[in-house]
C-alpha cells in the first residue's frame, strides 16, 4: 500500500494498493474551508482509522520544495508513522496521472500556475515511464494568467477560473489585440510578455485593459474573458501541435490546474485522442506521486467514488439528535431497491432532492454521491441559483445517461467525469434548456450503469416515464463551500438551503406537504 500526500494548495491524501484506488479526498470537505492548504491530517486520520498501518509500504508526497511548518508537520508525521518518504516533483506528480488512462503511448501536458518551479511540463509516456521533452518557468505560467485575469474581473484567483470561462461563451465584441502570451517552438516554452506573473500581473493588464475604469460593466468583463480564453486555447493548442507532430502522437493526457478549462479541452478533443483525469488539479498530486511508484502499472477507473462515507448507522443516530431540527420534515427509511422509484417521482413532481449516500467523489466534479438533482428546466436553473447563491451567469451540468449522447449532443464522446463540453443538438435545447451554456453547449456526465446502479436507474426511471434521460446535476454544497462529505454537512446544507428532499444513505427527508 501508498499513503499519497499533497499539502499544498488543496490538500488531499490517498491510498493505493496495486492495481486499486481505496481511498481518495481533499481535505477542504473535512475542514469546510475551500481549497484548504496544508498537512491533510483529518482525510489522513480517515485513511489511518479504516486500515493497518503496518500494512503501508511508504509514504508519496507530491511536490518536493516546502519549508516552515509545512516540513515541520510532514517530519513529525514520519515520526509518527516511521515509514520512508518519496518526494515526487509537482509536475511529475500529475503527469503520472496518466496511468489512469488507456493510452499504450501519450504525450502528457501539465499546465498550472506554477510548482516546485516550473508551470508546464510535456512528456512523453510509455509504459510505466515518462521522458521530459519541454518545460517552462513561473514566469512564463499560462494559469498565471488566466489567474491574473480572474483577479483582475474582480472574482478570486485560483478558485474562480470558470467563471471568467462561462463569461467568455456570451455574445459580445472580441476585439482585444493584445500579445501577452505565445509558445515559442524553437524554446519549447510558453513567452510571457508581462514578465512579471501574480499581483504584479493583474496590475498589468489592468493598465493595458481596463486604463481608467473604476467598474467594469458585464459587457466589459465578456471582452476581456473571451480575450482570455482565445489566448489559452491558442497557445496551449500550438504547443501540443508542436510536440504532437515533432514526436508523431496523437494521444494526450491534459493535468494541472488549467486541464478543468472544459471549452480548452474540447477544442483539444477534436484533433486528438484526449484523457483528462478527473482530479486534474492540485488535489490530485496525492494519487500522481503514488502512482510514479514503479511497482504501480495502470489502474482502471470508471468512477471516482474514493472518499468517506456515508453510513445508515451514522445518518440514523445523527437523525435521532437532530430530531428537533427535523420536526418539520418527514423521515422514512428507503429500501435499496425502491429508490429509483421514490427519487424518480419526487423529481418528476418538479421536486429538487439531495443525493448524499455511498463514497464522495474525488475531484471537483459531483457525480451523483453528493448532488443536487431535479429536471433540467429553466425554471429549475433560476430556483437552484438562487438557493444556493450562484453567478447567475454560470451554467449547469447535466447527466446523461450514456446510450442517449448521440439524441442529444452533436459528435458525443464518452464523457463520465464532466471534463469536456459538447454542442447540443438544436431540436433538443428546448428540452434540457437548463442545463445549455449561451453558447448552446453543456458539459455532460455521461453515465453508464456500471459506475453507479442506483443514480443510473434514478434517471432511467424518469426516461421511462416522460422520455427524457438527463437530470440538471449540480455539486451538492453552499456557494463558497466544499462539496458536502458527511452526515451532518448533508443535514446542516440541506436545511440551509431549503430545497424539497435530501436522500441520507438510505433515509429520505422531506418536507411534508
């Protein structure tokens, strides 16, 4: 076994045994702080309470430069544990997510802000090793700059990249000419023209976008966000044609922070075999270091079911406590079997229900454990982002059940980690219109049974009754909130949110009409 470490930006621990993932998870949904930093001890302390810690082999930590109490806390915990650590570089760590894939052969691109010194790295995977073929510095950092420019829309850098890629998809003038950004193919690097990246940077481009505007109109941060994300796509699409042609590959693994740019990855997507691991960003270092083991071949994932979880027992003695906050609500337990049934019809009655049962997922995407459901309507959409405090300009996802893609999305992939997005088929829109971006996109789960037989035959249950395979899917938690991980955060949203049922494991609460 491989305990795997990440305590950094969104600290996350895992652990591996052979060809298996048994544990995965960030330790924000232990803490309740977004994007927590730091030693992961309470996901840790989950792993170390559910095994024998003689049976660890040793200890992966992703990234390798840390001073302060970030080394004192990872010292002491050897300490403790008296098992040797290996420290894998931040950009190796998530490279070797590509042994989640099926490539034989991949070129593999690490794309982020910036670890252990440098913000891209491309390597050539074959087997179980990888061969560096292109680097670039922190200076010359492309998720810096789209980091500076979500600081400079007024929203928060490194948490809130997607909405300056959602903003980017609305209709508006496209006319900024500026050369901030390039690949240089005889460097095999990314060219900052700023030279300077963070703070420095946003004061930047500030000056060169915005001069003397005290506020930015709607209309203003659509420009200066499609300005972005045109430059993205651009320079990180002539840097994989580059090393694509240069080494004659076609398979590319896509990680780091900017790999969760859905509209990057599917202009990607069309002209190469693509995989992007469903926990791309810095919470994935945990598994990436413990995969660079030589004695880990390739893992198979259909879902990333990895972290703490729900139990009946649990829910039913947190139920009995918190009977006085539940008076309002009535309480019944649901037999495995009758659940598709039950869910089915309260969300056919235009019901918003909770999913919060079974393992959470790993990554930054709910796929049914710890979800909001209900049908993907407009009006659904407007009630949701309300609740729950949304940008209103942000979209929904859907999930999809798989053997429908091609009635509903226009050239569909398997997609069951939410990691592209798809145009949807116009006679369909109207449909599903609340789970379309402006741009008549989605960004799809696409579920097959076997990754997850309850939530499957939820949806199914409602195909078979009105026709239509797709429920709106949205992460179940707060805004600026992680995604709920145990009974209590379930309970405590749920009522914060006043939405119309919550399914606990196997209780249902629900309000009573």
């Amino acid at each position: 076994m491989i305990l795997g470490i990440c305590d950094g930006h969104n600290a996350s621990s895992s652990l591996i045994e052979k060809d298996k993932i048994l544990f995965a998870m960030s330790e924000e949904r232990f803490t309740r702080k977004k994007n927590q930093r730091g030693f992961p001890e309470k996901s840790i302390n989950y792993i170390l309470n559910k095994i024998k810690v003689e049976d660890i082999d040793c200890i992966s930590i992703g990234g390798v430069f840390r001073r302060g109490e970030r080394i004192k806390k990872l010292k002491n915990f050897q300490s403790k544990i008296n098992k040797k650590f290996i420290y894998i570089y931040h950009h190796l760590a998530h490279s070797y997510l590509y042994k989640l894939s099926e490539f034989k052969e991949a070129l593999v691109i690490s794309i982020d802000g910036g670890g252990d010194g440098l913000s891209f790295l491309a390597s050539i995977a074959n087997k179980n090793n990888l061969e560096i073929i292109a680097q670039s510095d922190l200076i010359d950092s492309v998720g810096d700059f789209y980091a500076s420019i979500t600081e400079l829309l007024g929203f928060k850098p490194m948490e809130d990249e997607g909405k300056v890629m959602s903003l980017s998809s609305y209709e508006g003038e496209d006319d900024i000419d500026l050369k901030i950004l390039d690949y240089i193919k005889e460097l095999k690097s990314f060219k900052n023209y700023l030279g300077v990246i963070g703070y420095e940077a946003t004061k930047s481009l500030k000056k060169l976008m915005v001069k003397d505007k005290i506020q930015l109109s709607f209309e203003d941060k659509v420009r200066i966000s499609k300005f972005a994300q045109r430059t993205l796509e651009e320079v990180v699409l002539k840097a994989i044609d580059d090393l694509s042609t240069e080494y004659n590959i076609n398979n590319v693994v896509f990680v780091g922070g900017v790999a969760q740019n859905v509209k990057l990855n599917s202009k990607i997507a069309e002209k190469y075999n693509l995989f992007v691991p469903p926990f791309m960003g810095d919470e994935g270092l945990c598994l990436g270091a413990s995969l660079a083991d030589k004695r880990i071949d390739r893992i198979n994932i259909d879902n990333t079911y990895f972290g703490y979880e729900i139990e009946n027992e649990n829910a039913e003695k947190l139920l009995e406590e918190m009977k006085n906050k539940l008076k309002d609500y009535k309480i019944e337990f649901i037999e495995e079997k009758d659940i598709p049934e039950v869910i089915g019809n309260l969300i056919l009655e235009n019901k918003i229900v909770c999913l919060s049962r079974g393992k959470m997922e790993f990554g930054p995407r709910a796929l049914g454990n710890r979800s909001i459901i209900a049908l993907p309507t407009k009006e659904n959409k407007e009630k949701i982002n309300k609740r729950l405090k949304r940008s209103w300009f942000m979209p929904f996802a859907p999930t999809i059940l798989y053997e429908f893609v091609d009635d509903y999305l226009i050239n569909p992939r398997y997609s069951p980690f939410m990691t592209q997005i798809f145009k949807v088929k116009e006679d369909k829109i109207k449909d599903i219109e609340g789970v379309v971006h402006v741009d008549k996109t989605t960004r799809p789960q696409t579920l097959k049974r076997e990754a997850n037989k309850t939530y499957y035959d939820i949806i199914k249950y409602i195909y078979d009754c009105i026709g239509i395979p797709v429920v709106l899917n949205t992460s179940f938690n707060l805004h600026g909130e992680p995604i709920v991980c145990s009974e209590r955060d379930a309970i405590n949203s749920f009522l914060k949110a006043d939405f119309d049922a919550l399914l606990l494991g196997s209780y249902l609460i629900s309000k009573v009409r």
